[in-house]
C-alpha cells in the first residue's frame, strides 16, 4: 500500500462527502455528476490499495493465479490454505506425496 494511494483515498472521500452535504433536495445534474466523479475517483483508489498483494493476497507470489477451489462450498479448502493457486498446488503435492508413501 502506497502512502500516494492512501492520500487519493482519502481527498476522494473528503471530496464526495463536502458535495453530498451541499447538495439540495433536488440536486442538478452537474452536482450529481461531481458526487458520482468523486466517487469513483474513491473506489479507484480503495481498489489500488490491496493491489500490492494482488487477487491472491500471497505475499510469494503476489500477481499469481487464484485457486478456483477457494471458497467453493462443495470442496472447502483446508485450513491454512488460501486463494493462491501456486501455494496449495504445492500443499496438495506434498500431502499427496505423503500419504502415497505410507
């Protein structure tokens, strides 16, 4: 997380929240139009924040794929396993190779 994107974050936010209490009860369609700029302008940033550790929150392998198993409630993951694809291919390798050599 970078201190620049922290700071967009929260201008964004400041930003939406100073037009949203000046709005009247009926307001143009250029302040609606401010409000939804700031807004996005928020949501680009939250987004930006997690961006470092990527869809897998992995620190090994932060731009990695995601494991399509995550989550699924038909084939829960096992506990310590997470969301990135190379970590528990490794994990189930190794617990396969354990049990085959028993």
């Amino acid at each position: 997380m970078s201190y620049a994107d922290l700071r967009e974050l929260q201008n964004a936010l400041n930003t939406a929240t100073d037009i949203a209490f000046a709005l009247e009860k009926a307001p143009s369609n250029y302040e609606a139009d401010q409000l939804v700029d700031a807004l996005r302008r928020a949501l680009s940033a939250a987004g930006a924040l997690g961006a470092a550790f990527g869809a897998t929150g992995c620190t090994e392998h932060p731009r990695g794929a995601a494991d399509p198993l995550y989550g699924d409630k038909e084939d829960p993951l096992p506990p310590g396993y997470g969301r990135c694809l190379l970590c528990n291919d490794r994990r189930r390798r190794s617990s396969a190779q354990r049990r085959g050599s028993r």
